[in-house]
C-alpha cells in the first residue's frame, strides 16, 4: 500500500476509539468489505489474544456482560429460595429483598459459601422440590452428563420454580481449576433439544447473545467496556457467544416468561 493510502489510516487512529469507529462508518459504510489483501487487522494481527482471561483483566468479560443483562431483565425469578453455583452473588444483586435464603452449591469441599457440596449429575445431598430459583450461570458446559444434570435440576425445584441457565457458546476455554471439567460448547439449538428432554418445551426460553465483532473482542479478551452499547446490542445467531435459558416446572405457581 503506497504511503498516500497509508497516511489518512495513521492519522485516523490518533483520534479516540469511539471517533475512529464513527469515522470510519461514515466514510466507508457500517457493512464496507476491504477487498482481499487490503484487510487493516491493526492490533488484531497476532496469535496470542490481548488477553488470556477472558478480558478479566480489561474490565467486564463480553460473556458476563450478556450474563448481567439478562439476568437484570430477569429479576422476578429470583426470589423466595434460591441455589446458585460458586457463590451468591447474582442471587444478590439480581433477586434483593424478594430472596428468603440465599443457598450455594459447590462441587468440592472447602468453599465457606457452600451451603451444598453435590455433583450436579448425581444429585447426592439436594433435597427434592425445594429451591423457587436455581441459577446455573456458566456450569453446564463443565458436566459431562448434562442430562442427568439437568433432570437434578428439574427435582430440586418447587413446582413452579424456575432454572435460569447461561454456557458459552463461541469461546475460548478456562486455563483455572476447571479447565480439566470444561467438556461442552453449545448452539441453542442443542441447548433447546436438551431442555426439552427435561422441561415441558412450552416452559422453556432460549435466547443467544453476540455477533462478529462481540465474538471476536471476546475471543481475544476485549472487554465489554471496549465496545459501544450498540455493538454489543446487535444479535446474530450465525454468531453465538453466549446462550441463555430459562426452563420453569410446572405447577400451580408456574410463573410466565
């Protein structure tokens, strides 16, 4: 590329990020397509990402940032008592004062939260019909037999009781304590067919979450902070970085979506 091409590209990322990106959309077009060898990959042109936990260490994960918002629109699930994996903190945030008991399940020992230590598969120690709300934000994809998991899922909720549901799809995998237990991605078509062989179909609703760019900036470990609002808005089911579901049993308290 000759310098004369070259220079107004320097000049341009000089300038904020948010005014290159509407500069750029004005000139060239929002849906502009370079032609092939005239791609500008910028910082993007490397095979390590930015970075290698999940955009942790930028600001909110692109993933946790689809996770908050649904959950937010959620939040009338989240009452009487409810079982969250890890820890209690979307409960928390997300459910207030309409929570009667916060309860934690972990899978091993030695967490303090842990108000349960269970294997979601088995189900060993959960009590039957007991939970209004079980959350289950990222932990499917960690259980080899999710089925089972989620028939676990389906006995510990109160008639009318809701699982409120997150696992990645694109994504890259964990290098912590679970990497060894990161077994699935999912489409929400798999997700949808999973459910239903646990919930009756007409109480289950699932949604994905992302498009190209979220997918990529989540891959390289952008965070969400790095993106417009409106970036982040645009769903794309060709693209899908994070799917959600909520499955409620049914009952006499059976709640509508």
């Amino acid at each position: 590329m000759s310098d004369a091409r070259r220079w107004p590209r320097r000049v341009a990322r000089l300038l904020p990020a948010p005014l290159q990106r509407r500069l750029r959309a004005a000139v060239l077009g929002r849906h502009h397509r370079p032609p092939v060898g005239q791609v500008d990959f910028g910082d993007l042109r490397r095979t390590a990402p930015l970075s290698r936990h999940f955009g942790y260490d930028r600001g909110l994960p692109v993933d946790r940032h689809y996770i908050e918002q649904w959950l937010a629109k959620r939040g009338t699930d989240i009452r009487g008592r409810v079982l969250e994996v890890g820890d209690d903190s979307y409960t928390r945030r997300f459910g207030g004062e309409a929570v009667t008991a916060a309860d934690v399940l972990h899978l091993h020992g030695g967490n303090p939260l842990a108000t349960y230590v269970a294997d979601l598969a088995s189900g060993d120690g959960l009590p039957d019909a007991h939970f209004d709300c079980l959350l289950l934000t990222q932990t499917l994809h960690l259980v080899y037999d999710v089925p089972a998991a989620l028939r676990t899922a389906y006995r510990v909720l109160r008639p009318g009781g809701v699982l409120l549901a997150t696992f990645p799809g694109i994504s890259q995998r964990s290098d912590d304590e679970w990497a060894a237990f990161w077994c699935w991605s999912f489409t929400s078509l798999s997700a949808t067919r999973l459910f239903h062989e646990s919930f009756p179909p007409a109480g289950v609703t699932v949604e994905s979450h992302g498009n190209v760019l979220a997918a990529v900036s989540f891959l390289e470990g952008i965070a969400a902070e790095e993106l417009s609002a409106e970036e982040l808005a645009i769903k794309d089911p060709a693209y899908e970085v994070l799917i959600t579901v909520r499955a409620v049993k049914p009952g006499e308290e059976a709640r509508q979506p």
